[in-house]
C-alpha cells in the first residue's frame, strides 16, 4: 500500500508543478520564462514519469501474457504441453475475474498437465478468506491432471519476517489446501506423484516453502532414476536443498520472485526477492549446472498492484524429446 501512496503521491506533485512550470513559462521575469526550453524539457520529464505510474498501476498488471517456452529434454519420450502458473496472489487486487481469465487461458492452451507454483492466495493485511476468489478455477481437473505447491504468502511469511516467528495475517495454508482439495487438484508437499501422461510415466516432486521450514525429501528415494522427473518448489532456492546423492531432476520449475516485479532496462530486477540465487534466476529459463530451470514473474503482484517491464504471465512449457 505505502507503494501505492509513493507513486500517487508523485502523480499528485508532478501535475502541480507541470502547472507551475508551464504558467512560469509565460513569464519573462521568471526563470522558467528565460529558460523556456528547460523548462518544455522538465515538464515532458514530469509527463513521462506521470505516464509511467499510470501504466505500471493500471495497465501492465493487468495485461496477461501467454509465455511460450520449449525445452528439449532427453529422457522425455514424448511431447508434453505444460502450463504453468505461479503467484497468482489473489486477495485485495485480484478476484475472482482475474482467476476466470486464468482459466480461460489455461482452457485455450489445452495442455497435458497444469501445475500451480505457490502464492495462490495473497495473505497479507486482509483476515478473509481469499480462496474463495479462485473458484474459477474448479473445473480444470475435469480436463487435465493438476497439481500444486504452497508458497510463503500461504504462510502468512513475508520476506521481512522470514526468519522469524511472525505473520502477517496468520497461517492460511489449510484454507487453501481444502479448497483446492474440493476441486480435486493434487498437493505435492514433500512428496511425489507419478502419473501417465500421453502413454509416458513421469514424476512430480514439490516441496513445502523453504522459508517455512526445511523440505523432506524422503519420498524422493521411492523414484525410479529411469523415470523423468519435474522439481517443483515455489521458491527458486528450493533447488539448493535438492539432495546431492540424489538423481538429478529433469527440470525445476519456481516462481516467487515476480521478475522483480519492475524490471529496468540495462538494470534489471529493481525489487529484491532476498533469494540465494542472483537475479539471473529470477525469470525464464536458465540453467542450474545441466539442469534446466523456469521461473515464472507470476501472474499477481506482492506489495501492490505495480508492474512495469515484467506483464504477469502463464507459462507454457513445450517438452520436446
């Protein structure tokens, strides 16, 4: 929210002394009025920054993007279309129309297999129950295997508390596991799941949120090293927790930190989502040694309804074998 009053508060005094500087220009005994270029420069300054707020506030969170993304992986025997969608963050800036255009994404998309990456709820100055919003997403295990991790906003852990014992609004991962229980979605917490999908076997490994507590991977041990095998952690640091006796994933997939959630040019990330990893990991497809990794910018927004260079998203990952 303070977020939100910065930016506002900017579009509030660069209109008041747009005014001024363009009233000033008329006036020869004024500066503004010698300076009659600087000042055309100082206020189409002002008019940029104003055009700037009211799209990353108004407009970018808003505008959904379909993100394509193929891999060519080895152990895969066949294509496998999957759709992907992290931080949904639903709660005080986001309802139930914006999970409906989820779904109706997803739908479009036709894959083989969706998962949720975490955040599906945002938690965070609110004490309502706001998986309620998603319940346009209920029809999706009708037509497609679907599963899903926690993430810390569930939690109730921000990423000032994370090392400490305090919430924000309490912990509201039970609320969020009976609801996607009743829509017959599949929770991967510190377990794994191996379905077949288009007449090939692979395995689902998720973990709980590393900020909440260290992840289990004792079920890990029941896979087959045969079988390809998706890790899916809500925070892309999961990965460092990956055990090294352990067969290698196949692919990693993560969300948590937004893109940064404004990414500036020849800058990048501007917002810090403290992981281990650098911001070279904070979305798209990178590799962690020969291990392919994807994280998404999330399709919700942490702190506010802000985004500038970084729309919010639905991967869609196309595994090539």
């Amino acid at each position: 929210m303070y977020l939100l009053i910065i930016i506002y508060g900017y579009v509030l005094v660069a209109g008041l002394l747009i005014f001024f500087i363009l009233r000033d220009r008329r006036k020869h005994n004024l500066f503004f009025g010698q300076h009659r270029q600087l000042a055309i420069f100082c206020a189409a300054f002002l008019i940029i920054g104003i055009i700037i707020a009211f799209y990353s506030t108004l407009i970018e969170p808003i505008f959904l993007k379909t993100n394509r993304v193929e891999i060519t992986i080895k152990s895969f025997k066949s294509q496998l279309r999957i759709v992907f969608v992290s931080d949904i963050q639903i709660g005080p800036y986001k309802k139930e129309p914006w999970a409906k255009k989820i779904a109706d994404r997803i739908n479009s998309v036709n894959p083989d297999l969706v998962i949720f990456g975490g955040d599906q709820i945002d938690n965070e100055a609110t004490f309502e129950d706001e998986s309620r919003y998603l319940e346009p997403l209920r029809g999706l295990s009708l037509k497609y295997p679907v599963y899903y991790v926690v993430g810390n906003h569930e939690s109730g852990i921000g990423g000032k508390v994370r090392f400490f014992p305090s919430y924000f609004t309490g912990d509201r991962t039970q609320l969020l596991i009976d609801r996607f229980d009743s829509f017959g979605f599949k929770l991967l917490r510190n377990s794994l799941d191996c379905p077949t999908i288009k007449n090939q076997k692979i395995c689902l490994f998720g973990i709980d949120d590393i900020w909440k507590k260290t992840p289990d991977f004792e079920e890990l041990e029941n896979r087959q090293a045969s079988i390809p095998l998706i890790f899916i952690s809500h925070n892309p640091d999961g990965i460092l927790y990956y055990p090294e006796e352990a067969t290698p994933p196949d692919l990693v997939l993560a969300g948590h930190t937004h893109g940064g959630q404004v990414w500036l040019p020849f800058y990048g990330p501007l917002a810090s989502a403290q992981t281990t990893l650098g911001p070279e990991f904070y979305r798209g497809l990178n590799y962690f040694g020969n291990i392919p990794m994807f994280t998404s910018v999330g399709a919700g927004e942490s702190g506010a309804p802000l985004r500038l260079f970084v729309r919010p998203e639905i991967a869609v990952i196309k595994i090539l074998p």
